[in-house]
C-alpha cells in the first residue's frame, strides 16, 4: 500500500465535497480492510484513518487477534448470515448490510446501530430492501428498538462512474425522506473506489473504499 494513494483518495473526497458545497469533514471515509494485511492496516492507522471496513464474518473476528489499535471504528460491510449476527453485533460499530426482516430477531436487544441496505435496480443477484417499501421497512425495524443510521446501496456495475449518477440520486431520496421522520439517521452511505466522487456529489456522507487506497489484491 502506498500512502500517496491514500493521500490522493483524501483530496479527491475534499474536491468533491466543495463541489457538492461541504467539507471533507463531512464526509466519512471507511477504508476497506478486507483480506488486507494487518500491516496494512497499522501503517494506514498511523496516517491519521480511524474508520475500516469488513466483509465477513471471520475476517472480523481475526482483525480482533491481530493487536490492532483499540481506537479503530470497525464497520461490517458484507452481507451477514443470521447465525452469525450476534457476534458481529457485538465486535462491529455499524451494520452497513442490514438488508432482511428477519436479521430483527437475531438484532433485537443490540445497541450497535445499523443502515438500511436497498437493491436500487432490483437486481436478482443482489439482497436489499425494496425502495418503494422504505418507510414501513425502517418502522419495523426501529419498532423493534433497533437504531438506524441511515442507508446504504451498492448500485449496478457500470463501465463509466457518471453512470451511477441516477442510482445514487434515488439513494438520497429515500435518505431524506427518512431522515426527515427520525433524529437518529444521518449516514447516507454509497460509493465505493470507482464512483465515490458522485456519490460525494449526490450527498454520500460515508464512502466505502478499498483498491484505491491498498490497490489491488495480490
């Protein structure tokens, strides 16, 4: 991992913030540590990142035998089997993936807030809420005491990042629209290494990025 790499992704999210009229400090950057090595990991800490991101379940739980600084905000970013909520309720700081009905019962009684993940283009190969059923999905969820955050999509591949453009709009609808009902939500999370900059654009206050800061997985 070059640290100029992560040094390039910073000034890419303060441009795109002053073009969407924020600061950098509003928007959070959560760097996505999966299959990266610890070392990886310490040497991005000791730039300044605080927020990273896992995929599954296991990879979390090995960052927690890895003697990682303890001032790290772990978000779990993966899709979550039931079986394994409990733990990762109780290791990860925010849910990205919250994306069934039945993920209630296995969080009911947690403390660690969540984000609604919606399937924007109902693509059958992908899991999420319905953004049509946004207002009922997020009043069974948070009747059940759990804490939304907030929302999160991964929109459909595209060859260009300006392509996302539309899907990340329509993620911002039903952000605002929610946020408007709840103090709790204010995390909009969308864009990842290829299209962060337009989810920036479009009011992303949380962007999930991995191969751009470590590169590719070798």
């Amino acid at each position: 991992m070059a640290l100029t790499s992560f040094e390039d992704v910073q000034d890419r999210i303060c441009a795109a913030a002053l073009r969407s009229g924020r600061t950098a400090d509003e928007i959070q950057l959560v760097a996505v540590s999966k299959n990266r090595p610890a070392s990886a990991v310490r040497a991005l800490h000791e730039a300044g990142q605080r927020h990273f991101g896992e995929n599954r379940q296991q990879g979390l739980a090995a960052r927690f035998a890895e003697d990682l600084p303890t001032d790290i905000t772990w978000h779990f970013i993966g899709p979550l089997q039931s079986r394994k909520a409990p733990f990762v309720a109780e290791h990860a700081d925010l849910l990205h993936s919250f994306d069934r009905l039945d993920l209630i019962k296995r969080w009911a009684g947690s403390t660690t807030p969540v984000l609604l993940q919606f399937n924007l283009a109902a693509e059958p190969q992908k899991v999420g809420f319905d953004p049509k059923d946004a207002d009922q999905v997020f009043a069974d969820v948070t009747n059940a005491g759990i804490v939304v955050k907030g929302v999160m999509a991964i929109p459909p591949q595209a060859s260009e990042p300006e392509e996302t453009r539309p899907w990340f709009v329509q993620l911002r609808d039903v952000f605002d629209r929610l946020r408007e009902t709840s103090r709790t939500v204010d995390t909009l999370s969308m864009g990842m290494s290829n299209d962060y900059e337009v989810a920036i654009e479009e009011g992303a206050t949380l962007v999930r990025i991995g191969t751009a800061i470590f590169g590719p997985v070798k």
